[in-house]
C-alpha cells in the first residue's frame, strides 16, 4: 500500500511543457506525491506569431531542481512536442534510466489572438499543431510504453475552459482544447482495457506567462463585446485578495488527484478547474 502522504511512490511521470507555469507546477506536485520525473520543454520560440516569452533551457533546469529538491529524481529534455521521433526517444531513455512509465501529462501549449477570419495559417497551423497534434504525438509517444509496462496508470490532458465553451479572440486554441476533449475521451475508451485512465482538466485564468494583460485589454478594446466571454470567478483565489488569476499549484493539485489511486473511479471526464467561471 502506498504511503498515503507520497501515494505515487515508485511511479514515473512524464510532463511536457514543464520549464515553467502549470507544467512545472504539476511536475514539482508529482514529485512531492512520489514520483520521479521526465520534464520536457521545448525552451525555445516555437513562431514568431507568439508574442510572449518562450521558456528557456534555464527555466527547465531550474524545474529540475526543484524536482530534486522533493528527493525525487529527474530526467529533463528540450524536446518540442511537434517532433514525434524526439518523443520517442526521450521516453525510451526514461524507460531506460527509470524503468517504467505510469503518468503523462500532457500539459505543453501555446497562445495568440486574432479574429478567425484575420489571422494568418503561421497563427492558426501553430496553436492548433502545438496544442492538439503535440499532444496526440505524446500519447503516440508514451502510450504503448505504459502498454508495455503492464502497470496501467494516467493520463491527464490539459485543455482549458476554452475546451469547454467559446472564446472569441483565440479561436484557433478553442478549436484546439476542444479537440483535446474528444482526444481524451476516445483515448479513455481505447486505453482502458490496459487499466489506463485518461481525463482533461480545463483551467481557467491561470497566472502563467501565457497571460498577457495588456494584449486581452487591447483585442477586448477593440471587440468589447467579447468580453462577456471571459467572466469574472466567483471564488476568491489570490492570498493577496488581488490578482484574479489562479496560481498554478491549485491546478496542480488537481493534476495529482488524477495521477493518484484516490480518483481510481475516473476515466474519460472533463473537469473544470475554474473557480467557478464556467456557471456564469
């Protein structure tokens, strides 16, 4: 029986887009429950039409650390979620270095804004490829390992509240974490025989570098009536009784539910983490 406070002991999991944000948060959490790490990023500008800051190989040596710092260990990697082969050979070194693999999550995405009709193919092609395709080269990439390893396990695919209702501006990542949904769900269904469990979670409002203030207050400038998509929570979040973004650690802790034995029941669900904001 697994120690009830490290309940993932002895597992190994897999988290893409873990340099910073929701992906180091949910690999440092896993860590914390008992399992050792593969973090990988791909610390790098991925286009030109996303604006914010890429993660640096820096930020995925410092998720490292902070993996380490648990007592667990950890195998981190600049690997860009478009390339199928590097996948595959970053989980067969995993398999390699720590012998099986039981939890994916897939978490690595991307953002921009633009109206459907005025954004350019780079815009489009790039969130959709990075979003939706990155994560099915993922799954291509981990599942038959965890197949092979006869342990069944957990697959949390991280979509958004953007998976779950419309949201004008960034049609393309909606169009994107929806896919995802149908992703998880059919993956539930053909993985379960293996014991393999597969859920979304659809974060909304997450203080991560993907948030960019400035840019939302200009496109609703612009558009303001779409910001009657984009409501207000209803459950206070920051300690500083401030910022209206969630901190990451509380999406994690979701992400570690799911990963462990106490959500053994769940398998093909869509999960709000949300605060609340979808009831509006």
């Amino acid at each position: 029986m697994s120690d009830t406070n490290e309940p993932l002991i002895g597992q190994v999991a897999l988290v893409t887009g873990a340099a910073r944000g929701q992906g180091r948060a949910h690999a440092v959490r896993l860590a914390a429950a008992g399992a050792d790490i593969i973090a990988v990023d791909a610390c790098a500008p991925v286009s030109d039409t996303i604006t914010y800051q890429a993660a640096t190989p820096e930020d995925l040596a410092e998720t490292g650390r902070l993996v380490e710092a648990t007592g667990r260990k950890a195998l981190t990697r600049a690997v860009d979620v478009r390339n199928l082969a590097e996948l595959q050979t970053l989980v067969s070194d995993g398999i390699a270095l720590f012998g099986r693999l039981d939890i994916l999550v897939a978490n690595a995405g991307v953002l921009s804004w633009a109206r459907l009709w005025e954004m350019s193919e780079e815009q489009w092609d790039t969130v959709v490829d990075v979003n939706l395709s990155g994560a099915w080269r993922t799954v291509r990439a981990a599942v038959p390992a965890m197949i092979e390893a006869g342990n069944g396990g957990s697959i949390i695919i991280v979509s958004s509240s953007a998976g779950l209702k419309a949201t004008p501006g960034n049609g393309h990542y909606a169009a994107s974490k929806h896919g995802l949904v149908a992703l998880t769900n059919t993956l539930a269904i053909e993985a379960g025989e293996f014991g393999i469990r597969v859920n979304s979670i659809h974060p909304y409002s997450v203080d991560t570098p993907m948030i960019q203030p400035d840019t939302m207050m200009e496109m609703f400038g612009k558009y303001p009536t779409f910001l009657h998509s984009f409501p207000p929570v209803p459950l206070k979040q920051a300690s500083d009784g401030q910022s209206g973004f969630m901190p990451a650690e509380d999406v994690a802790e979701v992400v570690a539910w799911l990963a462990g034995p106490g959500s053994g029941a769940i398998t093909g669900t869509q999960i709000p983490v949300d605060a609340g904001a979808l009831k509006f």
